[in-house]
C-alpha cells in the first residue's frame, strides 16, 4: 500500500510540476465567438497546423522528386507546372483536416467565410481561367515551345509557357503575353505544330497581251533561285484572274521557318522584279478611260 501510494504520489508530482506547465502552454491562446460556437486558438493548435504543413511539404518534395526521376526534361518541367498548381489545394486540405481533427467544426469557418469565397472567386476567375488554360496546354500538347502562332493579327514564336501566361516574340522583337484563356476560348493559328513546312505565296499582276507561259517559268524560276524556299513540295503558279487593268498570278512555295517570311517574300519580289525587267515584262497600274460626249457639239 505504501508503495502505491508512493507511486501515486510521485505521478502527481510529474503531472503538476513537469505536463502541467507544458499543458498550460500547449492549451494557451484566445478564443473568439464565430456565429453560435466558441472557436479556441490555441498555441498547440497553431503548431499541430504548422507541423502537419511541414509534413506535407516533405512528403510533396519526395513525391515529386520520385516522379520526375522517371521523366524526361520536357515532361519533367511540364510535371513540375501543374505539380505547383495542385499542391496549394493538398495544403488547404489538410490544413482543414488538421482542424478537423483537432476539434474545430471547418462547416462553421467555411459558411462563415461563404461569402468572402464568393467575392474572391468572381475576382480570381480570369486567373482560374488562365491556370485552367495552362493545365490544358501543358497535357494535351496543343502549344509547345517553338510554335509560331498568330493571334489578333500578330504572328510570334512561342519561347515560354507557363501556368497563367504563355510568351511570345514577334518579328519586330516585340514580347507577347497571352493570357492562357485565350488559347481555350478563341482560335488560334498554329503555323508549326503539325507540319515542319508551310506554305506563303506572292502576288502579282502583269500588263494583258503578256505571255502567260513565258510568265509561269519567270516565276518558278525565281522562287528556285531563293534558298529558303524548298524544293519538296514544288512551287506552283495560279493564274488567279482576269482584273480590270492586269492578269493576276501567284506563286505558291514552302518555306521551314515561317517566322521569317516576310523577308523570304521580299527577296522573291525582288528577284521577280528583276527578271519582269530584263524579260520587258509590265507590271500595269490601274488605269480608267473617260470618255466624254458633248451633246452641243453633235447638235451643230
């Protein structure tokens, strides 16, 4: 008996002087009233939240660097854009269900601030849009790295995507931020993403009487002498119409970098307008007959 109650004795002494300090500790905070119920913060549950995100940041890293060990560098990097994305909605979980388990009722905080996530949806939802957008891009491929695009009459090469915004440089060297959304919801030209060539095409008009065979060759033989135009396909000349002052042509060609284009199209003018001149091809410029009567004059 004496023994027991020594035992007894010497538990109340470690309750009280060593687990009572630390349970005061543990258990001090403040509460508040949220609606009917009593919500207590206490330093314990601040540190039970803190530890349980801490975990969860290592199990996420780990997770993470398992997966991507199997991945190519591509697929690693597009991986790593929606892993970012997903693991702020694996933190609030558990940060909910740490609450949860620590007795707080989570329905009274959600309904509480019910109306604030509705404000803050409205507010985010071009941001949600874009983040959507960027999910989309990175796992159906639609849009990589390189692509020339054109949108809203800008034509740019793709050199970054990211989860919100993807970037482009025109030809002029200028940045273009598109918003993710816009690649869900409006069309886009993608000049690269299926075939490694594309076709362009000149125009031009020549003087009526001209030999149109004589200026088929003239024309297949300036686009064989650029260099940046391909030989597979062929080019090919159209006679497009018969205009009001002028036959129109146009030579159709490929080229493997669309981007630059425009200067392939002026080298070809040039050299078009080189072989008109030394062949006395004309190119007309719009003419009209006025014809006048004067009926005074059939009068007399």
């Amino acid at each position: 008996m004496q023994e027991q109650s020594s035992t007894d004795s010497i538990k109340e002494i470690i309750e009280q002087d060593t687990l009572g300090p630390i349970k005061d500790i543990w258990n001090y905070g403040f509460s508040y009233n949220l609606g009917d119920e009593k919500v207590h913060i206490s330093i314990g549950l601040i540190l039970l939240v803190v530890m349980a995100f801490i975990l969860t940041s290592v199990f996420l890293r780990i997770l993470r660097s398992f997966i991507t060990g199997k991945l190519e560098e591509k697929e690693k990097l597009k991986f790593i854009s929606v892993f970012k994305f997903l693991k702020y909605f694996i933190y609030v979980i558990v940060i909910l269900i740490t609450l949860s388990s620590a007795g707080i009722d989570i329905t009274i905080l959600l309904t509480a601030s019910a109306a604030l996530f509705v404000g803050l949806g409205l507010a985010l939802q071009k941001l949600f849009q874009d983040i959507i957008g960027g999910i989309f891009i990175i796992l159906d491929k639609s849009l990589l790295v390189g692509d020339i695009i054109e949108m809203d009459g800008r034509i740019g090469r793709v050199f970054e995507i990211k989860l919100r915004t993807t970037r482009a440089i025109t030809r002029d060297d200028k940045v273009m931020i598109i918003p993710n959304h816009k690649f869900i919801s409006e069309v886009v030209f993608n000049y690269t993403q299926n075939h490694k060539s594309t076709g362009e095409l000149v125009k031009v008009g020549v003087a009526y009487g001209s030999d149109t065979q004589m200026i088929k060759k003239i024309l297949l033989n300036c686009a064989n002498q650029i260099e940046s135009i391909l030989e597979s396909p062929e080019p090919f000349v159209l006679l497009e119409e018969f205009g009001d002052s002028a036959m129109h042509f146009s030579i159709h060609f490929y080229v493997t970098d669309s981007f630059v284009d425009p200067k392939i199209k002026s080298q070809l003018r040039f050299k078009i307008d080189e072989e008109f001149r030394r062949n006395k091809v004309t190119i007309p410029f719009p003419q009209r007959e006025v014809h006048i009567f004067n009926n005074n004059i059939n009068n007399k």
